[in-house]
C-alpha cells in the first residue's frame, strides 16, 4: 500500500501555493506510506536553461560545487538538505556522462528544463520538512509515500521516478511482468538504477514518449503491456495523466475546479484544497486514462 496524489494547475492564480497545496496532500497520505516520501514539481524556468535534481548523499556540498564547477562551466547550484539542484546550458547528455563517471557517489533523481524532483527515506511529513516543499511554486507537481514491499527501503528505491527529460511517475500497486519487460527496455538502451518495478514503468512510459506518442496514447497501450494492478500518476513539461488498471483495486480519487486538477489515493489528502467542497468530485473508471495539459 502506498499513497499517490498530484495536482495540475488550470489558471495561474495557485502557482504560488503549489508547495503548500502539495505539501498537505502528502502529509495526509502518512498513514499509506511511512518509510519513504517524494515530489516533483514541474517550474519553467526558460527554454535554454536545463535542471538537474542531484542527491549528493553524504558527498560534502563545498568539495562537490568545487569540482563540478572545473568540469561543467557557468552553472548554479541550489543545495536543499541532500539534494541539488544545478542549472545549466549545456546539454543533457554532457552532463550526465560527466555526474556518472566523475561522482559515482551522486544520483541523478531526474533532469529537464521544468521538473526539479526531491525524494528520501523517512517520514512523508519529514520529507516534506526537509525540502521545505511548501515553499516552492510552479504549475503541477506530484507525490508519493511509500509502503515498501518488494524493493529495498532506500532513496533510489523511492518515488517518483523519472527515465526521460521532463518526465516521472508515480504508482500504487504491483507489475508482474516488470522483470521480462526491463528485459526488452534494457536491449533498447534504457538504464535502471533500482530493482523496483516503478522504474519499469517510468522506462516504459520514456520509451514510448521518445517514438512521439502522446502521454495519453503512452498510457492507452501500456494497460495492454503492463500486467499488474497499479494506479499511475505521471507527468510531463506540459501534461499530466492518471490511470488505473481494468480490475481498479488500487484506489484514486479526483477532484476537478475551475482552477485545478487534483489526484489523491484517498479523499483525505485533498480536504485542505481551496474550493474543494464546490469540486467536481469522482474515482476514475477502469481503464480510462484521464489526462490534462499535453
């Protein structure tokens, strides 16, 4: 049992309090996840400018920002606890062959030129502390609180997950078939850094994206290729989906204003929200992909 929520914003006028809102939602999902927490927010910052969410672990923050900067010129850093955030206009793929073979020791949680993304082991309410989520802005995001059960309880074993630029998900069930299809996404060049099947999924939604599909046609096929009970929350630069499974045993529910899109596990992650109670309240029909934005 985990917990999954997110919220897409429709308007501009909550941009401000996207952490806040998010934050709340999290805390509640406690009781569905308390050995490991996450969020991504999704901020744009600029068309040239790429973001890449870092957890350094227990590499000192000083002796990292000295070296990554003889490597990779003009860039920024923003450390928040053990994660950085490091800003830059070169290309992905420079970046993350020089993390890879000159910090060993660092994680790249995700990259883009929107999501920045935050994730521990711990109390969700403690997570949410140590990141300071309330305080960040943006125009969607999404969370999750672990229950661990068939992967290890670490910080790469935790929530959301991203595979591709711009890119994660989130889920709340259990695929059978996630060791044959790392299998066939391991030939097609995709890498894994855990053992836990969220990242199969994540990788199979990446993969999928880059031969041009949209994120609701991703979704449509992959009730066809991912054997399991799941509900999925995943997001893009510009979109933001959920699914569930044909059986539905993973519970979700949603809540729709003028203003916003929220996605929660359970109703009671949502009560906080502003104007909840005049929302468009309903669960999501087996089956059905329910997507916003692009």
């Amino acid at each position: 049992m985990c917990g999954i929520v997110g919220i897409y914003l429709k308007t501009k006028k909550f941009e401000k309090n996207l952490g806040k809102m998010l934050s709340g939602m999290l805390n509640n999902m406690e009781s569905r996840g308390p050995d490991s927490a996450g969020f991504a927010i999704y901020k744009n910052e600029g068309s040239k400018i790429y973001k890449f969410s870092l957890c350094i672990n227990d590499l000192n923050f000083n002796i990292f920002k000295k070296n990554i900067s003889k490597k990779i010129k003009k860039i920024k850093l923003n450390q928040i606890s053990d994660h950085v955030i490091l800003k830059t206009e070169e290309k992905p793929k420079k970046v993350i062959e020089i993390i890879n073979s000159y910090f060993p020791e660092v994680s790249i949680v995700g990259y883009g030129k929107s999501i920045e993304i935050f994730k521990q082991v711990g109390n969700p309410k403690d997570v949410v502390k140590k990141f300071k989520l309330g305080e960040f802005s943006g125009t969607h995001g999404i969370g999750h609180t672990r229950m661990a059960t068939e992967s290890a309880i670490t910080t790469d074993g935790s929530h959301p997950y991203s595979t591709g630029e711009d890119e994660c998900l989130v889920h709340n069930g259990s695929l059978s078939n996630h060791n044959n299809l790392r299998r066939e996404l391991t030939k097609k060049g995709n890498v894994f850094n855990s053992e836990n099947d969220t990242e199969v999924a994540a990788g199979y939604v990446s993969q999928s994206l880059s031969n041009k599909k949209s994120l609701k046609e991703t979704l449509t096929s992959g009730l066809k290729d991912l054997d399991g009970f799941y509900t999925f929350i995943t997001g893009t630069r510009k979109g933001f989906a959920i699914v569930r499974d044909e059986i539905a045993c993973k519970p979700a529910v949603i809540a729709e204003t003028k203003n916003y899109v929220a996605i929660a596990s359970e109703f009671q992650a949502m009560a906080h929200l502003p104007d909840v109670n005049a929302a468009k309240i309903f669960e999501p029909e087996p089956g059905i992909v329910y997507s916003w934005g692009k």
